[in-house]
C-alpha cells in the first residue's frame, strides 16, 4: 500500500512555485497577491482563513484578510469586492464561506471577478469546467488531481467513483475525471445520498473518492482489491482525552481500507493539505496572468 502524503507532495508543489516565482521577481516583478473576505465570526472559518494566510505568506505572497462584521449589509460587501475587482495589484479573492444568513451567497460569489476567482465558484469558471476549457477549478478537485499527477496513477480508461454532488468537490471533482486530459479519461459514476446499493458501485471502482461528510463511511467490503481511494472527509470528533479536545476523521475507515487499497491519502496529511497548495497554485496562475508571463 502506498500513502498519498499530502505534506511531501505539497512541499515539492509549494517549492516549485517559489522557484519560478523568485525568477519574476529576480526580473522586477511585484508579488502575486491573495485577498480573503471573512464575515463574521465562525470559528472554523476563521481557521481556514488563517491558514491560507499563513501558506500564502510563508511562499512569498502578499496577503490581506478583511474581517468584516456579521452584521455588515450586502451592500457594503459588494463595494469592497468591486474594489478589489478593479485593484491590478490583487490577483486573486476568496470570500470565505458560510456567509450570515442576511447575505445571498449564490449572488455574492458571482460579482467576483471571473479572473479573480480563484476558488473556481464562479459560473464563468464551472462553465469552462464542463466544457473542458481553461479556468479556475475549485481547490479540492484540482488539488486531488494534483496528487494524482505527484504519483503519476494511470486514471486513463479507468472508473472512476466518486461520492458527493457538491458545488465545491463531487461534481466538479466528477468532471474533472471525466475530461479529455492526462489525469482524466475515466468512464466516471457519481454516487450521492440518494444512491440505493452504493456498495455495488463502489467495488467496481478503479479510484475511489469520497466526499460525503460521513467519518468512517467507507469500509473494506466496499473496496476493490488494489483500488485508489481518496478521502475527502475531514470531520472534528470530540475526544476530551485531547488537548484540543477534538480528533480528525476522514469518511473512508483508513485503518481497514489500507489493508485493501493500492493508494490512499490519511486524514489528516492528504487531501487537506492538497486543497492549501491547489489555491496557492490558482493564485499563482492569475498573478502570471496578470504580469502577462
Ligand atoms: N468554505 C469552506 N470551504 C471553502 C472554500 O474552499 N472556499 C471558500 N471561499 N469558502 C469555503
């Protein structure tokens, strides 16, 4: 059995990017820049956003969060997108969601700036998505494909399962899959709560991934000998014997699975780390797009 590792693998993507990055500096070229609108006070957002800054930061890009009040009105959001829309000097903006229950989020997400949308929630983007065109693809499917790529499995000719039909991972993760690329070409099945027998599915996957939020969901029978499965779930289990008073489980059992599977990505170290590296990777791309390199 092989480990995904995400930490290795983003180690050698966040390295690559800082090496051609110190070449457009070297020739007198300005930082890329990430913006982050945080609205409110989630907790867990607040991490998330944290984190980005920090990777952000830590490879040589510019970073600025703007944390707004829950109360803030949507008017007064959409003037600061438009604002950073129109500044050449930011590459690319994310606003962070869950968004206050006052805001439409469905409509926030596209007054983002296409070319700046790099987590890939714009209509513009999902568009050229299906369509197989090039454009910004939401963080966690380009940084399983990513992963993919690092250790270079064949997914040609292969089937594909994925389980979950979100915006944000299944259904584009399912695109993604099935286009016309190198690490595509799968004849892809999506899977989703509604999915009667979803254990017939799965066992005739060649790769396996798993986005449903259900920790432990995935257990051996339902795994092919020698399969690739990548987890998606990242769930907070409370453990009051921890210092952080919770643990990380992902929706795959890894402890049987790895008995099973050929590949497969931990939780935490895998997909997570993965999605950090595949937006820095985005922002990266508008910024070169934005310096005309
Ligand atoms: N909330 C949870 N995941 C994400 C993400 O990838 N991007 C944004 N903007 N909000 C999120």
């Amino acid at each position: 059995m092989v480990l995904l590792d995400g930490k290795t693998t983003t180690e050698k993507i966040k390295n690559e990017i800082k090496i051609e990055l110190n070449s457009f500096i070297a020739k007198g070229h300005r930082k890329p820049h990430l913006a982050a609108i945080l609205v409110g006070d989630d907790g867990a957002s607040r991490t998330y956003v944290d984190s980005k800054e920090r990777n952000s930061l830590a490879l040589g890009f510019d970073s600025t969060i703007l944390r707004l009040p829950a109360n803030t009105s949507e008017a007064d959001l959409l003037a600061i997108i438009t604002d950073i829309n129109n500044n050449p000097l930011i590459d690319g903006l994310i606003v962070q969601s869950p968004l206050p229950t006052h805001m439409d989020e469905k409509m926030i997400t596209q007054c983002i700036s296409p070319d700046k949308d790099v987590d890939g929630f714009h209509y513009i983007n999902m568009g050229k998505l299906a369509r197989g065109d090039k454009g910004f693809v939401s963080a966690t499917p380009l940084g399983i494909l990513m992963m993919l790529e690092a250790y270079d499995i064949p997914t040609s000719g292969k089937h594909c399962v994925v389980i979950g039909r979100s915006n944000i991972v299944g259904r584009p993760m399912s695109i993604l899959m099935s286009n016309n690329s190198k690490y595509g070409n799968c004849t892809v099945t999506l899977c989703h709560s509604r999915t009667t027998h979803i254990e017939h599915f799965t066992r005739q996957a060649d790769i396996l991934i798993v986005a449903l939020g259900k920790p432990g969901f995935v257990k051996a029978n339902m795994v092919k000998p020698d399969a690739v499965v990548i987890d998606v779930g990242i769930t907070r289990i409370d453990d009051s014997s921890r210092k952080s008073g919770f643990y990380l489980k992902g929706d795959v059992d890894f402890e049987e699975v790895k008995e099973v599977a050929s590949h497969i990505t931990p939780v935490p170290g895998g997909v997570g780390l993965m999605t950090i590296a595949a937006l820095l990777s985005n922002t990266f791309t508008a910024y070169k797009n934005n310096i005309g390199v």
